[in-house]
C-alpha cells in the first residue's frame, strides 16, 4: 500500500496525539531537533543580518573605492607578528604621497588623502560631545557620500589656506547648537576655534553606531590641532570599476616606487579595498557555518537516536494495535508508513519548535544588541526537510520491527 | 470439485512447534469442511489445539502441513502481504478483549478494514454507518471506546468485523469479557446474523455460547475428537 493521504494524515493525527498525551518524553525526545534546528536558525539569521549590513555598507562607500593605508589591521588576524613588524616600521603615508598620486595614476578618478582621530571633544556654547575628527583635503565630497542638511562642504580654498573651518555631522549640531542656527557659529578642537560652514544630514545608525557623530576640518587645520606627524590614508576612487584590479596595481607600483622599494622588497604600505573586508567576512561566516553543521549534525544525530529510542517504545506499547491493524488486513508496507509518517511528524514538530525559538533568540539578541537579523525563507525549508529526513530515517528500524511483527504473537501480547 | 463449494476446505492440517529438543504436535492432521452460513462453535481444552486451529482458519498463521482451501483459494502458502489481503477480504474478526483502537471512534474503528481495502472516503463512511447500525450502534459512531459499555465495544468490533461482507466471522471467546447480560445480547445478535446468511465461527469453553451453535467441534490433544450437527438449544431470550 502506497502511503495515500489518508495515511499520511492519520499518522500525523497519532503523532499529534502520542505528542499531547506525553509531554514531557516528547519535549525530552526532541530536545536534539529543538536545540539543533534553534542554534541554526539564530545563528544563520544574524549571520544574515551582518551580510546584509556588510553589502549596504559598501554599497554606500562605492565599490571601486579603494585605499592605501600605512598598515592593514585585517593581518593581525592572520599574522599577528609580522602585523606588529609593519605598525613599527613601515613609513608613514603623506599627503605629498597623495598628490603625487593624484598626478600620476591614469586609472584614478579621484585621490584623495585623510587622516582621523576618535574620542575628540568638541564644545561649543559651554557644552562638550565627544565626536570623531577627520582632517580632509577637498576632494572628499566626490569619495564619501554625505549629503547637507545645510551649508557647504569644505572648498579647495578651506584647504590651500589650512582655514579653520568644520563641516559638523548632524549628531554634533543637535548636540552643541541646536535649536540655534549653526550660521556663524564656532565649536572648539584642542585650543583651537573652528568656524561652522556647513551641517551634514542624517546618516542615521549602523551596527549601534551613529554615522553622524563626526567633524571634518581641513587636513592642514587638522595637523596643526594633532600635530605634524600624523600618518594619512589615501583613498582613491578607481575610474572604471571593470579596471578597480588594475588601479590598485598602478598604485601599487607608484608607492613602491616613491618608496624605493626593491623587486625582493616587500610592500611596506598595504592596499585595501572593501572587497577585502568582504572577503575576510566571507571566510569567517564560512568558517562559523562549518562549525554550526558539525554541530548541529552531532545534535540531529543524538536527536535521531533518541527519536528511535522513542520510537521503538512507541511501537513496544502498541503492539496489540500493530496485531489488530495486521489482523483487519493491514500489509507490512501500511504499518510501515504508519510508524515512519508518526516519526517524522514528531521529528518536524521538534523542528518547528527549535525554528521559533531560534527566530526568538535572533530577534532577542538583536533587539538588545546591534546585530540586525533576516529571516531566511530557504532556511526555514531546509530545517523542514532536514527534520523529516531525520524522522524517516530513524523512523526506519522502529517502523520495520513494527511492519514485521507476527499478527498472532503481537494480538497476545499485553 | 466438491473442495470449490465449500467456504473451507481442509486436509490434514498440522503444525508443530520446537520446542527445545522435542516438536510439540499443536495441530496433527485436521480435516475440516465448512459450508456457506454455518454456525460452528469450535470447542476444547486448553492446550487442545483450538486456538492455533482458530489461527490458521483465520489466516493469521499458516500451517506446517496440509492444504487450506479458503473460498476456493489456495491460502496454505501465501506470503504475508497476500494473507493480510485475504483477511481483510474473507475473515471478519471478534476478540475476546474487543481489541479497539481507544483514541479512535467507534466509526473510525469500524472503518478501519475498509481502510486497507483502499475504498474511498464516501464508501467507507457509507459502510461502516451501514455496519454500526447492523449492530445497533448508530447513534454511538462518535463515542470512543473509554465511553461505551463493553457490551457496546463487542458490538462495534462484531460492526468491524462485518463492515467487509466477510465469508466467515471468527470470533474468540466473545463473551469472555461480558457480563452475562451483555454476553446473551451479543450471541443474540450472532444468532440474527447467522440468520441473515453469515457464516459464523465461535471459538469458547463456555457451553451456553456453543449452545447457539448450529455445529459443535471439539478438539483434543490436536485432533478433532467431536464434530456432530445439532439443532441449537437457545439458552439466552432473543433481544
């Protein structure tokens, strides 16, 4: 008998019953599923949420932005030693590096250098925010995207002439000036009075950190608040994403020209673009997602076994059922099917209840965090399929032992 | 052949059982010829073989020896799947202790054969209705068995075991669990159905059941020891 609706649904129908009727065996039964289909479901979920975020963020940034920095912190994580190496002797990055780059690369649009300190204070009208100080030259706008809420950005002449002006982020106005109008206004860096000649707008928060709280002054302004020594990062905007590969070639071989560097020579400046940073992600939620496999796998595994057990004395106390069903004319295929539809139906209640509360846990963690989640329709069909292979396949022993019980032996049985 | 009008037709039906270093003969060469609408009360000590000969009419097990002829089929030496088809065809069983499944109706327990015939949703309802009030039971289709007396669970099972026009309806000891009210309700009800053209196999110990038979055996030691004709002496009221 092939497994007809019918028989599918009557062995949900038992399962059901069998479920309610023992809640605690059931709850103990598919604790495996419920705890190997949750940790995938929260893991895989925020995992998600941070791919997510990774692709706006260099959506936002342009992706045929690249920079060349003094060092490149994603090698500590690689090799840490080597790491320390380069932060003690590479050279420093100047802004004569960016010029010259500006002048002789064919394949950038834009170069542009920078430098940043964190954890400044600014205060203006007796108040103090603690913000983030960029020091710009005033090819920034064409490199970042921050649109106005009022004013202008920072000019050529802000920067030949090192004038102490700031464009501040929307969260440093709120912060200092507003409700006032932030025309004519001046904030204070150090010892040093900067003159407000624009507001960006809201940016908003990303990953629990706000992209407003940020002030940009002239790169010469800047060295004179943090001093000269100051390393820069030079960001460059490649002309054609098509050739961002190229570009960072180009600029390459400029640097290691610049620097003297012979052909045995190591780079002593590091290129990076945002295609790294993606990478370097790629392979860490690789990397968690084999260990969350492995892991589940085992969990699915000790679940499977326990299900059987389950099963095994699900059929044990049924066998008078298992003879009657045989006597009235049941084939060993029907009783088979009964037992393995009941199995994984059990299996994929242990997978609904792990998936709700893996959803549960990815929103919880991320409403008190700021990790965001996404809900992954795939997933969540997966998890089904997983789970009722788990059910049929260790269905499968207890649901033969049944189908293979002899009619007369098992109508004696008590 | 006279084999072919007979419901059953079997020769020298034997089946042993090792039992360590020794057979034990449970059955030794039974020869037995059951026409249509019989009323047969198969009778005997324990340990007399009966209910391994119940067994084997009811194809739930199948001889060591000898030839069975089930309504003119061959059934000695059918594999499992192709028993279980000849029981849900021809045998209608009646336990002693009902055998009801408790978390289905008395509609779904009847409908239960009818089931693995492979009939559909509108002639399964359909006869098993039909079944439930042979039986008198109409109005009890949605009561499960915890909710009934155990003189209704026997007559849901006897609804069971007629729901699939079977040549024979084997009950054992059906009234072993019964108070004797109920019981004499339920060999009432036997005696309707023999007398609607059933043919009936009773399996018991107790003389006032067997009384209502139309043929007694007996059996002993695995072998038929009585097998006479007689003209049955009612005991119970009619209901």
């Amino acid at each position: 008998m092939r497994p007809s609706f019918r028989v599918v649904l009557e062995g949900v129908r038992i399962a059901y019953t069998a479920l309610l009727a023992n809640k605690l065996r059931t709850l103990l039964t598919l604790l495996g599923n419920i705890v190997g289909i949750m940790s995938v479901i929260a893991v895989v979920s925020l995992l998600g949420g941070i791919d997510l975020y990774m692709r706006n963020e260099v959506a936002a940034e342009g992706s045929n932005l690249f920079s060349i920095q003094r060092v490149n912190f994603l090698e500590a994580i690689e090799d840490f030693e080597t790491f320390i190496d380069k932060v003690m002797y590479n050279p420093d990055l100047t802004r004569d590096d960016a010029d010259a780059l500006r002048e002789s690369l064919e394949l950038a649009k834009y170069v542009s250098a920078r430098a940043e300190s964190g954890g400044v204070n600014v205060s203006a009208l007796g108040k103090s925010v603690e913000v983030t100080i960029a020091g710009c030259d005033a090819v920034y706008p064409y490199i970042s995207d921050i649109p106005l809420a009022g004013g202008r950005h920072l000019t050529e002449i802000d920067d030949r002439e090192n004038a102490q002006v700031a464009l501040l982020g929307w969260d440093v106005y709120a912060g200092l000036i507003a409700p006032r109008d932030a025309e004519g206004m001046t904030v204070r860096i150090g010892n040093r009075h900067f003159r407000v000649v624009g507001v960006a707008a809201q940016r908003g928060r990303i990953l629990g950190q706000s992209r407003d709280r940020f002030v940009i002054v002239p790169l010469g302004a800047y060295r004179k608040v943090f001093g000269p020594q100051q390393t820069v990062e030079i960001r460059i905007v490649a002309d054609d994403i098509r050739l961002l590969e190229d570009a960072m070639e180009e600029a390459t071989v400029a640097m290691r020209i610049r620097h003297g560097l012979g052909p045995r020579d190591e780079n002593d400046f590091a290129v990076t673009s945002s295609e790294q940073l993606i990478n370097l992600w790629k392979s860490i939620s690789r990397g968690v997602m084999t260990a969350l496999v492995a892991l589940v796998g085992v969990s699915m595994l000790v679940g499977g076994i326990v299900l059987m057990n389950t099963m095994v004395v699900s059929v044990t106390e049924r066998t008078r059922e298992v003879g009657l069903r045989k006597a009235v004319g049941a084939p060993q295929g029907a009783i088979m099917w009964q037992f393995l539809v009941e199995s994984a139906t059990l299996s994929v209640f242990g997978g609904i209840a792990g998936m709700a509360l893996g959803f549960a846990i990815a929103a919880i963690v991320s409403a008190v965090s700021v990790l965001p989640y996404v809900v992954n329709a795939a997933l969540v069909g997966i998890a089904f399929a997983v789970t009722v292979a788990v059910g049929l396949v260790f269905g499968t022993y207890p649901a033969l032992r049944a189908a293979r019980l002899d009619p007369v032996e098992a109508l004696r049985s008590e | 052949m006279l084999s072919t009008l007979m419901l059953i037709h079997m020769r020298g039906i034997a089946k042993r059982y090792q039992m360590g270093s020794h057979v034990v003969n449970a059955l030794d060469g039974v020869d037995l010829d059951v026409e249509r609408n019989e009323y047969v009360a198969l009778m005997g000590p324990s340990g007399s073989g009966k209910t391994t000969f119940m067994n084997i009419i009811g194809c739930l097990d199948s001889p060591t020896e000898g030839t069975y002829i089930l309504n003119g089929e061959n059934v000695t030496e059918m594999p499992d799947d192709t028993l279980a088809h000849v029981r849900n065809k021809e045998i209608g069983f009646v336990f002693q202790t009902f055998n009801l499944l408790p978390r289905a109706s008395a509609f779904q327990n009847v409908e239960l054969p009818l089931i693995y015939a492979g009939l559909d949703a509108s002639t399964r309802r359909e006869r098993a209705n039909a079944s439930l009030e042979a039986v008198g039971l109409a109005d009890r289709a949605r009561h499960k068995p915890n909710e009934l007396s155990g003189g209704q669970r026997q007559r849901v099972a006897i609804a069971r075991a007629l729901v699939n026009s079977p040549s024979i309806i084997l009950a054992d000891e059906p009234t072993g669990n019964l108070d004797s009210k109920s019981g004499a309700e339920i060999m009432a009800l036997f005696d309707q159905l023999h007398g609607r053209g059933h043919t009936l196999i009773v399996v018991t110990h107790d003389e006032a059941v067997a009384a209502h038979a139309r043929r007694e055996i007996r059996l002993r030691d695995g072998r038929v020891e009585v097998d006479r004709r007689r003209t049955p002496t009612p005991i119970t009221k009619e209901v």
